[in-house]
C-alpha cells in the first residue's frame, strides 16, 4: 500500500478529467492505457488521483427478466427481488478501479469534480458513497461543482472544497426518487401498452390495419414495437398531438374569443398611430361587434383625468437554457438539440459557463468583467455594444486591470473574449452565431435601466365610463437602446393636446388570444418550464428521441405528428392518456416538491416514504382504470383479447392480463438469469453478471415458461412450469438438467418426472395446485416406452393429438430433444409394448390391434421414417424387409406394394389366415 497522501478526484466525464490533470500536472501521462481513465498529479507536492467514471455508475441493477407481456405493476412494486432496467449502465471496470484505488492508496480526501447537474450529483451521492463505505473511507465526501472549467477557479475551488450539504443530500435523494418511480411507470407502461397492440396485431383486425401496416419493418426485423414509453415522452407525444389539431383546425383570424379594442388616433401633422383601449371587456365576438356598432361616428373623445408614474425596465438576466434555446432558435433557426450540442462544446472549450444552470447558486461564477469587456471592445460585431458597456461598467475596486469579483445571478455567461476569425470560431462558424446572443445578453447588464413615463388618459365614450388609454413618454432607453429584442417597441407613444380631447379615425377590434401555432421544439421546451414539470435538458433529450424514432418529424421548424406517433398517440390517449396528462406530472412533480421542502436530516426518510406511496398508489389506480378503459376501447373496435380473439364479451377478463409470475430463476453466483433467445427460435438461460460468471443453462424450444413459487430439492433454485402444446404441462429444472444432461445418469435428475427425487421433493405443500399435473407426469412416465431413438437417454411418453384429433403421438420426455413420433387413426387402436428390439433403430417394437381385433407388430420410428421417404422396404414391421429376421433370425424380401393401405390389409389376412 502507498505510503503517500493523496486526494481522490472523480469526474464523470473523461475531457474534465483530462483537464483537472492538464491543471494539476503540467506533463499530463496516462498510468496504463489498458486500465479504466485515471491518472496522477502532483501539486504543491502533493500527490492527486484523477478517476473518470466514464459516464453515470448504476442507479438501477439493469435487468430484462420481464418479458414482453401483460404485468402487473403492483407486484412489481412489492417484490422484493424486482429488477428495474433504467438507462444508467454500470461500467465495472471503472467500479472495480475505484475499489482498487482506495484499498492500495491512502486516500487523506475524496472530491467529488462534477457538472452542477442533480444526476451527477445523485449518482456521485448515491454510488461513489456507497463504494467508499464498502472500502471503509468513512470521510464526508466534498464537492467540486465544475460552473467553469477556468483553471485558476478550479484550483480556487479545489482548495476550498466542502462536504456536501443538507440540500445537496436531499436533492440526491429527490432525484433517485424520481428515477426509480419513473423507471417503475416507464417499464411497466411500456411492457403493457406494447403487449397490447402486438396482439391486436397478430389479431389481423381491420382496426388496426394502419398501425399494423406502419409497424410491419418493425415486426419484421423483430424489432420492439415502440420506444420505452415514458412519462416524458406520452406527454410530449400528447401536447405536440393536441397542439397539431388545435393549431390546424384554429380560424385564421382568430374570431373567437376575447377581444380587444383599438383606436388609431389622428396626431397633430395627420400621422395615426393605433393604442389599445383599457376598461372595456369584449369577452366575444357579438360583443365585439356590438361596441363597434355603438361607437360608429364617433370622431373625438373628451380626455378625462391623466395620471403619470415613472416605469423603469431593467436590463434581462442571464440567459437559462430554456430562455437561450428559444433566443438561439429564433436568431439562427439551429435545432435545439443542436444548439445544446453546440453550448457543452464551448463549456468544454472553456469559453461558456456550465449550460444548464437552473440549479447553479448565485455567486457561483468569478468574472473579470473590465477585461472582458475590453476584450469584446476589439471584435468588429461587439464593439459597440462593448464600448458603450465599457463605460457604463463600475468595477468594485479602484483596480480596474485586476480580477474583480462579483455576485452574478444564475445563468449562462461568457468566460473569454474570442471573435469571428479566432482559430476555434474560424472552425466552428455556427458556434459564433451561438456564442454572441450569449456575449450580447451578457453586455446588457452593465447598462442602466430604460426609463418610461407612462401617462393614463380616461376618455369618455357613451355607456363604457371605464374607458382609459395609455401614452408612454421614454425618458431614457439604457439597455434597449443596444437590445435587438425591441423592449421599447410595445409602448406606444401619442400627444394628447390642452383641449382635452381626442381626435379617432376610427374603431376596430382583434382577438386577444392569436391563432394557435404549431410547436417549434424551442416553444414546446418554454411550455413545459412554464408547467414547472422537471429539468429542462431531460425533456429536449426526450424530444430528440421522439424525432429519432419517427414519432415527431420537424417541418419548416414546426414540431408535427407523422403517421407512427398519430396512431400510437391516438391509442394513448384511449387507453392510458393518464401518462401523458398534465394532471399527473403534476402530482408528480408537487410531491417532489413536497420532499424538497423537508427542513431536516430526521423528516428526509418519512418524507420520501410518504412521497413514495402517494405517488404509486395514485399510478395504481390510473393505471388499472386504463386497464378498464382498454378493454373497453378494444371492444368497440370488435376486439375481444380475453378470449384470445376479435368474440363476445368476457365479464371476467381474466385471460386479457396473463402475466408473467414475478418470481426468478438466479444463477448459483445470485445474479438473475434471463431468457435468451436466438434467430433459429432456440432459448437459453443466459446469467446476467456476464463478466464475471457467464453460466447458460438451455431451455426447451417449445411451450410457455413461467417460475413458480417452489424450490428443487436438489439445487435449491425455483422450479420452471412449462405450458406446451405438444405434451400438456411439465415441471423442469433448467441446473439440474443441464448437470444431468451432460453425464452418464441420463434422466435420474432434472425433469421432475424422472427425478430420483420425486417423492421427496413436491411434498404437500409444494405441489398445491399441481397435483394433476403431476399425477399426468406420472403416468406419462409408467406407460412410456424405453428408449427414444434420438437422444437414446429418455422414454417416449403416449400424449392426446393436441388438434383434438383421435390420434396418439408418441413424444420423447427429454423436454430438450422432445423426439414426436405421430400414430395415424386408422391403426391408432390399443398399443401394446414388447421387449423386441427394431434390428434398424433402438426403438422397441408395439403390437398394433386394429379395430377388428387382429394384431401385428410395427417399429413406429421406422413407420414415420417410411411416411417421409416413401420407402416401403422400412416402415412398419408386416411390410419391412428385416420383418422376419426381427423375430426368427432369417431374412426374407418381400415384394413392393402397391400402397401402405394394401400392404397393411394383406398381412393382415395373411396373419389372420395362419391362424385359422
């Protein structure tokens, strides 16, 4: 173990460790390029330890033990062994690393260097934490809230590096809340919603001819059917659906609805101008009409009293992201993934602050702000605007060429003065489109506020007294005077002269609502802030990933539904629209909320319990009522999946909703195993901790598999139950099996009817609710014949035609070979075993007794052989031509005949015949 101190740095991203390493060591080496990303430096003679995690470690064990079927979300939630798959992946080597660091290191401080981002923070809390009280570091941990990449803020801040808060630490909680309730909503949504419609698919029903048709490429390359459908994603798909047929079928004009009144004014020299008239409530368009009507010939109005106050409008804060992406779009028409893309670029580039700063706390950020004024001041497309800020910019101390430091609210802020021609610009043209709607926002702080009068005039219009408009006189412009969003353009400005009265050229009215138009992604974003409905970035991501996926396309900057999302959403919002409504994000979100209000460390556990169940228990009862409301939607459509077809209603519908048992097969190393599945319809079970363990254990290629609620006495892992068509119900332990399978006991263990264990295993309790089955097992088993001719291992068991049909097939019990020879009805009479051997397979032979009563021998393996190759030298015992040797050791060939049918009634007269 080292001798040395040292600090142990993690970041989740592999540039900032790059650069925390750039910073702290001036000749930057890479310990060993076959090891996870981590590096050392010195500083100040002391020793640091660079480590990136290279993305989020797990929040979630990730797992696919569910299959695509209809399941049941509460006991999902009750079980303790569910397994929620989440987009967090777990990187083990860097897990591993990082265990490896703290055993052979001494570790004096662990910092934690992150982007002010709540999952960072989360999973830096959550997981690095866990690992440091595995490895017995029982140090607080510290933070290192990367605002800026600056190197001299950096070092600043890593001197002052403090444990996390309170705050921190409910935030964190907040957030794995959060993530594990929307990982439950998502999962089981999805597996629910998708399960449904495949079904309706496979249905064939003419409802469903469009989905059908849109989602064939999908079925075809055995592809899901839809995205995971989560509860961002259902209530984007739900606004953009809602916003497209508000937006198309809205009236050009606008003519419903509130109104507002206009009157254009006649100035002194002619010139009009239109100010909009106060007081006077127009809530439609009759009434609108109406005050039209009433005002006509009106050409002057007397001036009441005029009242005056002094407005004064101050420059607009920092760009957040949401309020960026909007401004961005509209300058430059980029995409707002795009921008987003573009705006961590430049974080990394060290030329921006961190770009999603909603939580970042004010003072965060240390600017020199005359240097970087001045170094604006140079560049041809800021200079105005930054020698005006320039002089406007009071620094704090009386040095003005040193670093000044200074409280800055939250928000995105330049940190380097670079122009067009620059190498990085030069490079990157549309990162400098980005970057001076950044620089301007920021210059536009140091100017003073716009200074307003605002003079209301009353006017006296017949049966409205309440009448008033409102002049503006601007005094002063400030900041709006270099503001390209127009501020001042809103305040209208007219004379109103000594007489007290006004001349109007005339009335009109307009609605005070505008058309509806169509989402861009940047107002869809704004919305959603506005709904106060969760982190801006997630959603954008979401957004992405609807277009992605041929959900959302963009046309001419507009968000629209194409074919896919239309039909998908339709469905949604006839089944499950619950997910998708505003309604409950917002319960969501308040309970959220709710648990960040918690004032100490002893409410954080009864808080977040009662969020917890407040929450899931409000899900559970949207989501079975959406069950309801499927069934009956599915009805209406002629579908009836209770009765696994498009029939009559079943009052009970318990078939609708088959699940999967929440119980699981674990490997013997603890981990799960799931059910794999290759092109040629072969299943395995696959152990999920595949690095480690990788233990596959093979399943059969036929009939449903479920887990059930019972041990093997042998091995002590659950019990398979599997459901086939081919030979009713058996019980099967894939571990055992495999153990049996590959040695020279043959079938003493593994399938429950030949397990030496039988008796002692399903005891009373266990096989409550199996016995028949059992009992079928069993008998199976006893009437059974030797040997099957492929696997030479197991017996061949006597089961019903599963068409319905008289016939009898003889299978073999090995579930993994599972050998079918069919018995035809015409000679599917009484079948009795022999100690013959078949001299061309190791099959026994069977005397057949026919319906008259006479009996022969027949080789039944040979007799399908025969069926297929149409060679009736082997067959069936009368007719093959070792019939005779079979029996008395001679060989005899017999003649050919004309057809089974023949040749079978003939020997039979033959035999018949000797008799007598």
């Amino acid at each position: 173990m080292s001798t040395e101190h040292a600090t142990l740095i993690i970041t989740d991203d592999q540039r900032i460790a790059r650069h925390l390493h750039s910073i702290l060591d001036k000749k930057p080496k890479r310990l060993n390029p076959s090891e996870p990303f981590y590096f050392t430096a010195h500083t100040e003679k002391k020793k640091n330890i660079i480590l990136s995690t290279n993305g989020h470690l797990q929040v979630f064990q990730n797992s696919s033990v569910y299959k695509w079927t209809g399941i049941d979300p509460k006991r999902i939630i009750e079980d303790e062994n569910s397994v929620i798959p989440v987009l967090n992946s777990f990187n083990k080597k860097n897990y591993y690393t990082l265990q490896k660091i703290l055993q052979t290191e001494r570790i004096s401080d662990v910092v934690l260097a992150l982007a002010p981002d709540i999952n960072a923070i989360t999973i830096g809390l959550k997981e690095i934490k866990n690992v440091l009280q595995k490895s017995r570091f029982d140090r607080p941990v510290k933070k290192l809230l990367l605002h800026t990449l600056d190197p001299d803020a950096i070092l600043v801040q890593l001197a002052r590096a403090q444990p996390f808060s309170f705050e921190d630490e409910k935030r964190a909680e907040v957030e794995y809340l959060r993530s594990y309730l929307d990982a439950i909503i998502s999962f089981s949504i999805t597996q629910e919603v998708t399960y449904t419609i495949k079904r309706c698919l496979d249905l064939g029903s003419p409802s469903f001819k469009e989905l059908r048709d849109i989602l064939s490429r999908d079925s075809k390359e055995s592809k899901n059917l839809l995205v995971p459908m989560s509860r961002a994603q259902a209530l984007i798909l739900l606004l953009v659906q809602a916003n497209n047929k508000l937006a198309a079928t809205a009236l050009p004009d606008g003519q419903e609805g509130a109104h507002a009144i206009i009157a254009r004014i006649v100035q002194p020299g002619g010139a009009t101008i239109d100010v909009q008239v106060d007081g006077i409530p127009l809530p439609d368009l009759d009434s609108a009409r109406k005050f039209l009507d009433s005002v006509k010939g009106e050409r002057y109005v007397r001036i009441g009293a005029v009242a005056s106050v002094e407005v004064q409008l101050p420059p607009p804060q920092a760009f957040d992201l949401t309020g960026l992406i909007e401004q961005a779009s509209a300058e430059t028409g980029f995409p707002t993934t795009y921008t987003y893309r573009i705006l961590v670029d430049m974080y990394h580039s060290r030329l921006i602050s961190y770009p999603n700063p909603e939580r970042a706390a004010p003072g965060s950020i240390n600017l020199d702000h005359g240097t970087l004024l001045k170094g604006f001041a140079e560049i041809d497309e800021l200079e105005d605007i930054a020698k005006a800020a320039l002089e406007e910019y009071t620094p704090s101390s009386d040095r003005l060429n040193e670093a000044q430091e200074s409280t800055l609210e939250s928000g995105i802020y330049p940190l380097a003065a670079l122009g067009k021609d620059s190498p990085f610009f030069k490079a990157r043209p549309n990162h400098w489109r980005i970057f001076v709607v950044v620089a301007r926002r920021y210059m536009l702080r140091f100017f003073k506020p716009a200074r307003l009068t605002e003079h209301k005039l009353t006017i006296g219009l017949k049966g409205y007294p309440g009448a008033s408009l409102k002049t503006y006189v601007v005094e002063d412009e400030g900041f709006a005077y270099h503001c390209k969003e127009g501020y001042l353009g809103k305040y209208a400005q007219f004379s109103f002269d000594v007489l007290k009265s006004l001349e109007i050229d005339g009335f009109s009215t307009v609605p005070t609502a505008r058309p509806r138009a169509f989402y861009t992604d940047a107002s869809l974003l704004n919305d959603i802030k506005d709904y106060n409905l969760g982190d801006t970035v997630s959603y954008l991501l979401m957004i992405e990933k609807l277009i992605a996926n041929n959900y959302i396309q963009v046309v001419n900057k507009n968000l629209k539904m194409t074919k896919r999302g239309e039909l998908i959403a339709d469905f949604l919002r006839e089944t499950f629209a619950f997910l998708g409504s505003l309604e409950f994000t917002t319960l969501f979100m308040k309970r959220m909320h709710e648990v960040i209000a918690t004032g100490s460390p002893a409410e954080m556990p009864s808080a977040i319990a009662a969020a917890r169940k407040a929450i899931l228990d409000e899900y559970l009862i949207q989501f079975s009522r959406s069950r309801e409301r499927t069934n009956d939607y599915l009805l209406r459509q002629g579908i009836n999946l209770s009765m696994g077809g498009e029939g009559s209603y079943d009052a009970e519908q318990e078939g609708r909703f088959t699940s999967t048992p929440e119980l699981y097969l674990f490997c013997q190393c603890g981990s799960p195993m799931k059910v794999i599945e290759t092109k040629a319809k072969t299943r395995f079970l696959a152990c999920e901790n595949r690095l480690e363990c990788g233990k596959t254990a093979a399943l059969p290629r036929e009939g449903k598999i479920a887990v059930i609620d019972k041990q093997c006495k042998i091995c002590g892992k659950n019990v398979l139950k599997i459901e086939s068509t081919e030979r009713g119900t058996y019980f099967f332990c894939p571990i055992c099996w495999m153990e049996s399978y590959s040695q020279t006991n043959g079938e003493s263990m593994g399938y429950c009817a030949t397990c030496d264990e039988l008796g002692a295993c399903w005891t009373a309790e266990s096989a409550v609710g199996h016995e028949e089955s059992l009992a079928a097992l069993e008998a199976q088993h006893e009437a059974g014949f030797e040997r099957c001719p492929r696997c030479q291992k197991s017996r061949m068991i006597i089961v019903k035609d599963p068409q319905g049909g008289t016939g009898v097939r003889l299978v073999c019990e090995n579930p993994l070979c599972n050998y079918v020879l069919d018995v035809p009805q015409s000679i599917s009479g009484k079948i009795e075993h022999t100690d013959k051997k078949c001299l061309i397979c190791p099959m026994n032979a069977v005397i057949i007794t026919g319906k008259g009563g006479s009996t022969f021998y027949m080789c039944l393996n040979c007799y399908n052989r025969y069926l297929k190759r149409k060679d009736e030298q082997i067959g069936f015992c009368s007719g093959c031509v070792y019939h005779d040797a079979c029996f008395t050791n001679e060989i005899k060939r017999i003649e050919a005949k004309v057809s089974i049918k023949d040749s079978v009634r003939k020997r039979m007269a033959e035999v018949t015949a000797n008799k007598e």
